[in-house]
C-alpha cells in the first residue's frame, strides 16, 4: 500500500493505494493516526485502494474516534464500489462522512 500526503494547512488529504489489510494495516495506523494529530480535518482517498479487511476497519475506527476526541473531521473520499460494500455490511458507512 502507498500513501501519499497533500497539506492544504488545515487540512490534509492521504491518497491511498492498493490494500488496507492486516499486512499494511499497522503502518497505516500509525501514519493516519499521526495525520489525525497534524490536521483538523483528514481526508482519506481511497479512489485507488482495492481492498481493505477486517484489520483496515480496525485502523478506519481507531481514526475516526481519534479524529472525535480532538474535534476534529474524518472524511472518506471516492470510495470505490467493492470498498463501499465492505463500509455498508460492516455499519461503517453509516458512522462515518463518506462524500
């Protein structure tokens, strides 16, 4: 998985390619968590990423409820077809703003 960073000040959106799985997971966790930190609003692109497991909803939950704690937004971007999926059998897509 890659995860590339755009800063708009404020904001920072991470493009994300490929698997959130448990392989990628970890160092994904840590990144969006760190990001979470940096920016009052995170946008998590996911026009790209594939694929993503139980373990990726973990880190998705992690994030969302750290982004709470500190007031902060999460947004889900382009979340493509098969992604979406996962987002609405699990109840995620109705806990998180998916534009």
């Amino acid at each position: 998985m890659t995860i590339k960073l755009i800063n708009r000040g404020n904001e920072g959106e991470l493009l994300l390619e490929g698997r959130l799985d448990a392989v990628t997971s970890p160092e994904a966790e840590e990144i969006f968590l760190q990001m979470t930190e940096r920016f009052e609003t995170l946008i998590l692109n996911m026009q790209e990423l594939q694929y993503i497991s139980s373990a990726g909803l973990r880190v998705l939950k992690k994030t969302y409820m750290a982004s709470v704690r500190k007031n902060g937004v999460l947004e889900l971007r382009n979340v493509n077809k098969l992604v979406m999926e996962v987002l609405e059998m699990t109840g995620f897509a109705g806990l998180l703003k998916i534009v």
